[in-house]
C-alpha cells in the first residue's frame, strides 16, 4: 500500500520520488528502503509520511515478505 500510495503522490504532485523524500525529511535512499520495507521508519517520520500521503502510519512501516 505504501508503495502504491507513494507512486500515486509523485504522480497527482508531479514530483519525482527524490523530491517526495525532501518533502517526507528524508533522503531519496531512505525513502526507497522505507518503500521496499528494507527499513522501517521512525515512528515519528512514518507519521509525518503517512498524514502527508493520506494513509495509516501501519501501512508505512509495514515489512515485506523477502522474495
């Protein structure tokens, strides 16, 4: 979900993913781990992600099952 929000924010905003993570306060690497559920996020920093992309903070710091 968090991808797919995350893909859609970049596309509405017409911004690349390296400027939604200026936006976020993180780094462009740190938003694609965040992405890929390589790393979770503060709790703080997936708050503030999740109240700007409209979905619950869970949904960002979700984990991925490893392919």
């Amino acid at each position: 979900m968090f991808k797919q929000a995350l893909a859609e924010f970049c596309l509405r905003r017409g911004v690349t993913k390296a400027q939604a993570a200026v936006i976020f306060g993180a780094s462009s690497s740190t938003l694609s781990l965040w992405a890929s559920g390589k790393v979770r996020p503060h709790p703080a920093a997936a708050k503030r992600v999740a109240d700007v992309l409209g979905i619950d903070p869970r949904q960002v710091v979700r984990r991925y099952p490893s392919p």
